[in-house]
C-alpha cells in the first residue's frame, strides 16, 4: 500500500482523528484519543507502526521477520519496516 491508501483507509473509519502530536511526522491515527497507527511516509524511510496484540505481534515477526519488528518504544505494537 502507499502512504496515500494508508491514509485513506484509516479516513474512512468511524471516529478516527489524524493528528500529529509529535511534528509533521509521524502522521498518527486515533481512536478515542489513543493511537492505533503511526506513518512515516518519507520515501528514505516508509514505515509505519501498528497497534495490536502480543499475539498478533509475535506472530507478524515470525512470519514476515524481515518486514516486520517491535514498534519504536512500543510494548504491543509492530512496526512494519518496508512494503
């Protein structure tokens, strides 16, 4: 997907706040103030971090562990390095 689809999908959810309380970037996606996701969309470092489970985390970095790692500062968040 490219940074624009991303930002799409996430648009056309209920109750979803973009905003970016960190600078211009990262470009982070809220759900009743949290946030769920988090894009870098720079061509020289694309990426973006994903709110989910343990589970879910694990899982992702075993199947795909070259694509896929811990989210930067984040517990149970995956951060998908490249596309």
């Amino acid at each position: 997907m490219t940074a624009d689809e991303i930002k799409d999908y996430c648009r056309s959810k209920k109750m979803i706040t973009e905003e970016n309380p960190f600078g211009d970037i990262p470009i982070c996606f809220k759900l009743k103030g949290k946030i769920f996701a988090q894009l870098y969309p720079y061509e020289y470092d694309y990426k973006i971090t994903l709110k989910c489970t343990v589970d879910a985390g694990q899982f992702f970095r075993m199947a795909y562990p070259e694509k896929v790692v811990r989210g930067y500062q984040s517990n149970n968040r995956i951060g998908i390095q490249y596309f």
